[in-house]
C-alpha cells in the first residue's frame, strides 16, 4: 500500500494540473454584437418635444400654468410619443424637481439649469458603457440640445 501512495500522489497532481491548466472547452462567442442604432423616429421626437416644449413655455410666460404643471403635462406628451425609458424616467425626475424648486424660490433658474445640466453629465459618462441602451432617448436628448451639449448617440 505504501509503494502506491507517491504514485496516487503524483497522479492526483497530474490531474489537478490537467483541470486547472487544460482549456475551457467552452466556445467563446466571436460574433460582433449588433451595432446600437437610434429608432428611426428620434430626431424627428426630439423636434416634436422641443415644438411642445416651446408651446408649454410660452403658456408659462403667459400665466396660463406653472412651471410644474409644464413639466408634467410635457412628461405626458413624451410618454404618449417615444413611451419610457430608464433615461428619460430619470431625467425627467430631474427636470421635475428642478421645476419644482425653482417654482417654490428654493433655487435660482441658473441653478435648475446646473442641476439639469450636471444630470445630464452623468448620462453621458453611462452612456458608452450601457447594456441596454434605450432606443429612443428623445426626452433626454431634446434636453441635451436645450443645454447645448452632445447629445446620446
């Protein structure tokens, strides 16, 4: 029995090396992922928002609503046009609020614009990295253009 241990030994080595050192058998997908596309409808959305945004705006200054009676009837219109996303919910979260406490005197219109803007930010350093890229971020990009900044592509 003792002659047979340094052999089981070696062979018990042998094939550990085997596991460890021997490749997957497993194929590694090769093939390209699909190159992500906007949907065909988003630049003509973004102009859609920004034509309802404009309109909305206007009301605004009319006294016809507030602020955040805009905001949210402008939410409605996006739905019902490009319906959500995970970037858009988001940024509208962030409009909202900005609306919000701009309406109320909390903050001042250039900082609701640095809010929206550093939101806004953050999105594009996502961007590049994200999974599951919306299709149609219209919401978002329509506010990229209000700031004058690149917008999601």
């Amino acid at each position: 029995m003792k002659k047979y241990i340094p052999i089981l030994l070696v062979a018990g080595l042998l094939g550990g090396c085997n596991l460890i050192s021997s490749p997957n058998n497993t194929r590694q997908n090769t093939q390209a992922s699909p190159r992500y596309t906007l949907a065909a409808s988003h630049w003509g959305d973004v102009a859609k928002i920004r034509n309802e945004a404009t309109r909305l705006g206007y009301e605004v200054n009319k006294g016809r609503m507030t602020k955040t009676q805009a905001a949210q009837q402008l939410n409605r219109f996006r739905i019902n046009l490009v319906g959500r996303n995970s970037v858009d919910d988001s940024m509208y979260e962030v409009y909202l609020r900005s609306a919000v406490q701009s309406q109320q005197g909390r903050i001042t219109p250039e900082q609701s614009k640095i809010f929206v803007r550093n939101a806004l930010q953050g999105w594009q350093q996502r961007w590049p990295n994200m999974q599951n890229r919306p299709a149609n971020p219209a919401f978002t990009n329509f506010l990229m253009e209000v700031m004058n900044m690149q917008p999601l592509k």
